[in-house]
C-alpha cells in the first residue's frame, strides 16, 4: 500500500488531539512526539508501534471509541514514515519549530520540547546508538540536541548554555545533524583496505612464482 503523507488538516487533528483533556498531563506534545519520532527513524532498528504508542501517551487516552483510537493511532504511524520518508530523501530535514531557546527559564521553547522529545527517542532505543563502533562519533553528534533539551546538566552542556552564542552556534546545526546521524547509523561501516605490507609480500610471491601479476 502506498504511503499517504499527512495533510494540514490531519496534522492540526493530531496535534490537538495531543493537547486535549483525553490524553495523560505527561502524554507527548505534537512537537515532542515528532522529536520522539525522529529518534526512531534514525534508529536503525525501529521499534513496533505497540512498543512506542505507550511511550508517546504516557498513558491510554480516553478514547471515544475504538474507530478513533485506531484513526489517532494511525495517524501517528503515518508522522513515524513520513519523517522515514524525509531522511530518506535528498531533502534537508525540517525541524517543526524555531530554532532558539526560551528567555524563560520556567517555560520551554518548541525547540526544547522537541530536542527532549528527541533525546527520549534516543534513550528508548540506546542500544541501537551506542553499542557499535560509531559510539564516539554518535555522541559527539548528539551533543547540541542535548544543550537544546531540558534533561542534562552535564558540565559540558552547562558551560555551552551559559553563552548565548555557544548555544545558538550548537543548536543552530540541529537540523543538519539530523541527517548527518540518520547516514552514519544507516550507512554499513567501510571495510578497512589490508596493510600495504602484506599486499607487497603476496606481490613479491606471485612474481617470484612466474612474474605474474596479483590477482585483483
């Protein structure tokens, strides 16, 4: 079956739905079940809905019916493989907010909410990020979603927020680095070439053997 991508009218559906009094006080925000989602899609072993729906509600909704659990369900999924679609393409990724922080230190901006979202992603699927031989490189990556999330106080990130320019050059690069880790945890590592030494060594046997070439 075809892909059907959301349209703006089943995007504010959703995204009202996430806000209104049937859903748990702790459910997901649309912003941050879309950096949840991210998360998953980079994942290169995405988890199964009935894993990751309790995640996003925190708790079951008060449904009205089965037909509407199903269709807000499913509209969901559709979010999952439209973001799988938009890292898959040649695109750049769009992030569904500004890019900045709040002045408030009692109120996150969107992009907080959407980095948390983000990083929630990351922790629920942690084997998939960081037990590989790309775990440096993974965690180098990831560092300005954490000074953008409102979960870390590692004296590293602390050190960012407190510049203002530290910060904005950090998250600044966000969208970017969606792609850039959705590549390196999708992309099969290189296989190393073998020494030169022992390239010469087989080289120098086969010419001793006749003066033929190694095989390529």
């Amino acid at each position: 079956m075809q892909h059907q991508p959301l349209d703006d009218l089943e995007l504010e559906e959703l995204e009202n739905f996430l806000d209104s009094d049937a859903v748990h006080e702790d459910c997901q925000n649309f912003v941050m079940a879309h950096g949840f989602l991210t998360a998953l899609s980079i994942c290169p072993n995405t988890p199964q809905p009935s894993r990751w729906l309790p995640v996003v509600f925190e708790e079951s909704p008060n449904f009205t019916s089965e037909k509407e659990q199903n269709h807000i369900e499913n509209l969901l999924k559709r979010l999952l493989s439209d973001i799988q679609k938009e890292l898959e393409s040649e695109d750049d990724f769009l992030v569904p907010c500004e890019i900045e922080m709040s002045d408030n230190p009692e109120e996150l901006s969107e992009l907080q909410e959407w980095a948390s979202g983000f990083m929630e992603g990351v922790f629920f699927t942690e084997r998939s990020w960081f037990e590989t031989e790309k775990e440096e490189t993974v965690a180098e990556l990831l560092l300005p979603f954490m000074v953008a999330s409102d979960l870390f106080e590692d004296e590293e990130v602390q050190q960012i927020r407190e510049s203002e320019k530290l910060t904005q050059s950090c998250i600044s690069q966000i969208p970017q680095l969606v792609t850039d880790l959705f590549l390196v945890l999708r992309t099969e590592p290189e296989k190393k070439p073998k020494p030169q030494q022992n390239r010469n060594k087989k080289a120098g046997k086969n010419n001793k053997s006749g003066g033929k070439k190694p095989r390529k």
